[in-house]
C-alpha cells in the first residue's frame, strides 16, 4: 500500500509592527485571524495575539538575554517540521521580519526543505518608535542619512560604525541596552562629539511608551537611572534632540538664508 506524505502547508514570514496591533498591515492582520498555528516572538504584544481565534495554537519561541527558549535551528527546523506535516503556519515576528528579525534565515530553511514561504512586511521597530516620538529620522534640516544597526551581536567592539553617527546622520540602536557603555564608548573614540543628542524609546506605540532623551556620554547612566527595559530603540544625532531646540535651530537657518 502507498502511503502519499501530505502536500507542505505555507509558511508566512508576518511582521507583528511595532506593538500597536492598529499597525498591523491588513493582510498580516487576517493572516492572524485566520491562523490555526501561530509561532511568535516574545516582542510581539498581547494584544496582537489577542486578535488570534479562540482554537489557534499558540507556539512562544522567546528570546531573552543569555536564555533562549529555542536556538534559531531549531526554531527553523519547527517551522520546516509544521510545514511539511501539511500545516499552515503563521510565523510572527515583532517589527519588521527582515530587519534584524532572522527573517531572512527562517526564510533560507523553508526553501532549503521544499516548503512555500511567504513575506509579509511589517512596520519596523525604528520607523514605529520615531514616528509615534514624532521625531523624523531624516529632516532636510538635520539628517538626510539614516542607519540601522545592532547592538548586541558577536563583535561589537570589532565593527566599523565610522560614519553612521555624526552631522546630517542619524543612527538609531536595536538591542542596545545591554551594551549602552559599550556603544557610547565606541562612538566616542570613533570621534562622535560626547554631547551629540540621544532618545531611547521604549515600548514605542504602546500605552506605557517613554521618549528619555540625554547625550552620548550620559546613555549609560540613563539607561541605569530610568531602569529602561527591552523593547527599545537608541536614536543618536540631531533628530533626538528636544523638539524645542530643533525648532530654534530650523528658524535660525530660515533667518540666515
């Protein structure tokens, strides 16, 4: 007797946004709605899951600092293993999947094993954060150069951010809060000016969001003294600086044109 393996489910790459699920573009948010299974992040809010029905399978592969509930292999080999077992799976990732979201290499396993994988884009940490702060990322006046980089990954202090940070820049941190001295210190022998502007959001868009703004040299403290939790973006140059200021500055170049 042939026994026929049933034919692959899907896979959809999801990003969750930001942590409104107001967010959520409208196909990610009927994917969500529609699941049977859903594998997460621990970034993704509550109330995103919540939109889920009553009988879905929630699967939770958080990550924390120095505790993985799941290695990224076996993570992909999970989302291989549903998939070819005939099921769809909703793959839901906080932010956007393909920035600094492993997205790229979930997406590479799914291949790899024969299985259809589908990217659906999200809203990004950073564009979630600077927009619910109101703080353009680039503004003719300020910054026409914005970079995204991590800061907390294998050879921090081996990496060349020279450039990134600086006049008509902006630089903005994922996962940097670990690492606020060592990224402050970094910048500063870079040549960065130890007072250029600096924000941490924290929990951007939801109700518990904070803007903490101070210098280069005085993130480590500010991370320390508001004891600041993930999820949190550090923005560094002129578009962190108080609205306030700004605004001085644009009328002070309108005045000298």
């Amino acid at each position: 007797m042939n026994v026929h393996s049933p034919s692959p489910g899907k896979v959809w790459l999801v990003g969750a946004g930001p942590g409104d699920p107001d967010l959520l573009t409208l196909r990610a948010a009927r994917l969500v709605m529609n699941a049977a299974l859903i594998v997460h992040d621990g970034l993704v809010d509550p109330a995103v899951l919540a939109l889920a029905r009553p009988t879905a399978r929630l699967i939770s592969v958080a990550k924390q600092r120095s505790r993985h509930t799941m290695q990224q292999d076996e993570i992909n080999a999970l989302l291989v293993r549903e998939a070819l077992a005939g099921r769809d799976v909703v793959r839901l990732k906080g932010g956007d999947p393909f920035i600094f979201g492993r997205g790229g290499e979930e997406a590479e396993a799914c291949r790899a094993a024969g299985v259809p994988v589908e990217v659906v884009p999200g809203i990004s940490a950073a564009i979630g954060a600077a927009a619910a702060a109101q703080m353009p990322l680039t503004h003719r006046n300020h910054a026409s150069v914005v970079s995204f980089v991590a800061g907390q990954c294998k050879g921090l202090s081996a990496q060349d951010w020279t450039g990134l940070a600086g006049k008509g820049r902006t630089l903005v941190i994922y996962m940097g809060l670990a690492t606020s001295e060592a990224i402050a210190d970094k910048l500063i022998a870079d040549g960065l000016a130890p007072e250029i502007p600096v924000a941490v959001i924290e929990n951007a868009t939801r109700p518990q969001m904070r803007v903490l703004r101070t210098s280069l040299a005085g993130l480590p403290a500010l991370v320390a003294a508001r004891k600041i939790k993930s999820p949190a973006v550090i923005v560094i140059g002129e578009a962190a600086g108080e609205p306030e200021l700004n605004t001085l500055r644009e009328l002070a170049l309108e005045a000298a044109q």
